[in-house]
C-alpha cells in the first residue's frame, strides 16, 4: 500500500544501520509526500547515503533530509553532491557530525 499523506518523520537517535537506510531510500524514490525526513544519530554509512543519494536524483518533493551524527564519509558526500546536480526540490541537507573531511 502506498501512503499518501505523511509530510514529516523523524527517525532519529535509533539504531539505523545501512539496511534499513537501503530500505527507506528505496521507498523514498516513488514516495510523492515526505517533505521532511531527519535520520540523525543512526549507523548509516557511505553505502546508506549512496541510497539516498540514488532517490534523491527521482525525489520530487524532499525538501530536508537530516543525516548529521551518522558515518557518511567523503565517498558519501561526494554522492550526495553529484545527485544534488540534478535535484531541484532539496532545500536543506544536514550531514554535520560526520567523517567528511576537507574534500
């Protein structure tokens, strides 16, 4: 079933790994009503953000995605930056206390 009226969800300080991350990015490519998703304080890694990175380039409606606190290093950032190329609906894109270094 398809859901057609959730806006908002936060998911964050759990115990989100990669699988998970895979799961709801896949999701989040057809999902046409999340606006805003904060997945802070998990165990996403860089497999994780290559994920969202993926929807993120057939998302049309995310306009804040919330990663900051989680394991996205410089192979992470440097997918989201290549999505961001195309993306035209993300607004904001949190991935502070991460292990980016200066790329």
């Amino acid at each position: 079933k398809t859901n057609s009226t959730l806006e908002s969800l936060n998911l964050g300080e759990n115990k989100i790994s990669d699988i998970g991350a895979e799961r709801f990015a896949e999701a989040l490519k057809t999902n046409s009503t999340l606006s805003w998703v904060d997945l802070s304080g998990n165990k996403i890694s860089d497999i994780g953000a290559e994920r969202f990175a993926e929807a993120l380039e057939t998302n049309s409606t995310l306009e804040s995605l919330n990663l900051g606190e989680n394991k996205i290093s410089d192979i992470g950032a440097e997918r989201f930056a290549e999505a961001l190329k195309t993306n035209s609906t993300l607004e904001s894109l949190n991935l502070g206390e991460n292990k980016i270094s200066d790329i």
